[in-house]
C-alpha cells in the first residue's frame, strides 16, 4: 500500500505536507506556465479548448455556458492535467489522494448553491429546492450531500484502482508492462475528468433557469 | 483456531465473494445501458451525440456502485475496522 498511499514529504509548523500536495504545486506550475506559452504563442489552441468546454456545457447545461465556463472548465483542465502529468516520474496523481478529491467535490457542492442563488436569488432558489411540495425538501438535501459524496469517491476510487494495479503488476513484472497500465489508467482519468466535468455541469445546471424562464415566472406571478 | 484467524478468514471469504458480487452485477448493467445506447444510435444516427453523452453520465453512475465495493473490500483487506475494534492488542 505504500505505493499508492500518500506520503508525508515535510511538515510546516506541524502541518504534514505529503507528496501529493507537493505534486498538485508541481502541476499547477507546470499548466500556468503551459497556458501562458500556448498564449503566447498559438491562441488558436486555447480557443479550441475554450470552445470545447462551451459546447460540453452547454449541451449539458441546457442553459447559456458562458458564465460557467470559467470554473467548471477549470476542474476539467486539473483533473485531466493531472492524470496526464501523473505520469511523470517523481510526480504523483494528485487524484489518488482521498483529500483532493473531497476538496473538488466540496467545492461543487456548494457552487450549486452559489450558482443558483446567483440565478434565480434566494426566495426563488429556495422555492425551487421543495418544488413539489414541501415534505420532498430533506430528500433533495439528501440527495445533495450523496452528490458530493459519489463524486469524491468515484474519482478517488477510479483513479487509486488503477494506481493499485500498477503496484500490482509492478510487483509482479517490473519491466515495461507497468508503463502500459499506467498509460491506460492516464486514459482513464481523461475519460474520469470528462465525467465530472458533465456531473458538475449537471448539478449546476439543475439549480439555474434560463433568463426566458425566469420573466414567464415573473409575468405568471404578476 | 484463534478468534483472530476466524475473522481473518471470514474477511477474506466475504471480500472475494463481494467483489465478485459487486463487480458482476454493475457490470451486466453497463452492458444493458450500452446495447440500449447502441440500437438508439443505429435506429437514430443523427441522435449519436445526445446518446453518447448521456451514455457516459449512465456508465459514470453505474460504475459508482463497483467503485463502491471495490473501496469496502480495501478497507476490509488493509485496515480492517473488525480486527482493530475486537483485539486491539493485534
């Protein structure tokens, strides 16, 4: 287990700093530089990504993705960084650590309630979460925490299996086909950022209304 | 046999069991969820994308439950709650 368990690499004033934490400073360098190069000099990369992450939102979404862009598309970018650059030696999976995950997905849970009460305000939103009737309000509060719960342990647990199987294998046969695996697990994760890119969208996206339905609301009560 | 060996044992038993358990059964649903996606994208082709994507959201929760056992049976296997509580001295 000492494979894939992070390690604590230093302490600042009794605060454990481990490897992972180290590894997720590494690749937060290394993607500010890489946007900042690509910015300079081939903007049309940039672009295809920005566009990219619209169109994912906004079919998602069901809404106008702009506004949203800017953060959701920033999980994509970490977790997708970081499975790729993961692969570097001396690098580690920032994902595979329980902790990065559950801060991800902490950070979704309550941008739901940011997003939609920056939508629809604060009567409206709360209207909105016992839309039925009233007794289904615990349900969807409920239903909220599991959210973020599954959304922890899926990565976390997505990622740390295939890390395992590495440490397995490379326990087993220490020449090249541990490599194979791990670009496989890279794949995964790729295929992991996409899914909690749409996931997010889609909790987000359930708090929001479009500006069209918000005036009907408004005509309606009037 | 010692109390300790019975709960070891039990544990390893019900991990392999679990895991098979766990990993089969989301697996068939997998398989459903993409024979259906699949006959939709052939029937419709112009529906592809709207199908593939809610095809990926339906695996990703689907799976959820797999990654579920799979995180119980390592917590069962290396830091089993059982053994800590009852013989503390291990």
């Amino acid at each position: 287990m000492d494979f894939v368990t992070p390690q604590v690499v230093f302490t600042i004033w009794g605060m454990p700093i481990t490897n992972t934490v180290t590894s997720t400073w590494i690749i937060m360098v290394i993607m500010i530089f890489l946007a900042w190069l690509l910015g300079r000099k081939k903007p049309i990369a940039l672009e295809m990504i920005v566009d990219f992450i619209t169109d994912l939102l906004g079919s998602t979404m069901g809404v106008e993705a702009t506004p949203y862009v800017p953060f959701i598309g920033t999980f994509f970018l970490f977790i997708a960084g970081a499975n790729v650059l993961g692969l570097i030696p001396g690098v580690e999976n920032p994902t595979k650590d329980l902790n990065t995950t559950a801060a991800l997905a902490i950070t979704v849970f309550f941008s739901v309630y940011y997003f939609g009460i920056r939508s629809q305000g604060l009567v409206g939103y709360l209207k909105s979460l016992a839309k039925p009737i009233i007794i289904l309000l615990p349900f969807e509060l409920i239903g909220h925490f599991t959210r973020a719960l599954s959304l922890t342990l899926r990565l976390f647990g997505n990622v740390i299996s295939i890390e395992l199987i590495v440490a397995i294998i490379f326990s087993l046969l220490p020449y090249f086909l541990p490599s194979v695996m791990a670009l496989y697990g890279a794949a995964t994760g790729l295929i992991q950022a996409y899914i909690f890119t749409i996931l997010a969208a889609t909790y987000i996206g359930a708090g929001v209304v479009t500006t069209e339905e918000l005036v009907k609301r408004k005509l309606a009560a009037a | 046999m010692s109390p300790e060996l019975i709960v070891t044992i039990t544990t390893i038993i019900v991990t392999g069991l679990g895991i098979v358990l766990g990993t089969a059964l989301p697996a068939l649903a997998e398989g459903k969820a993409a024979q259906k996606a699949l006959e939709g994208m052939a029937r419709q082709p112009e529906a592809a994308g709207d199908l593939r994507t809610t095809l990926l959201i339906s695996m990703a929760l689907l799976e959820t439950t797999a990654i579920y056992v799979l995180l119980i049976m390592l917590i069962l296997i290396f830091a089993n709650p059982l053994l800590d509580r009852f013989f503390p001295a291990l």
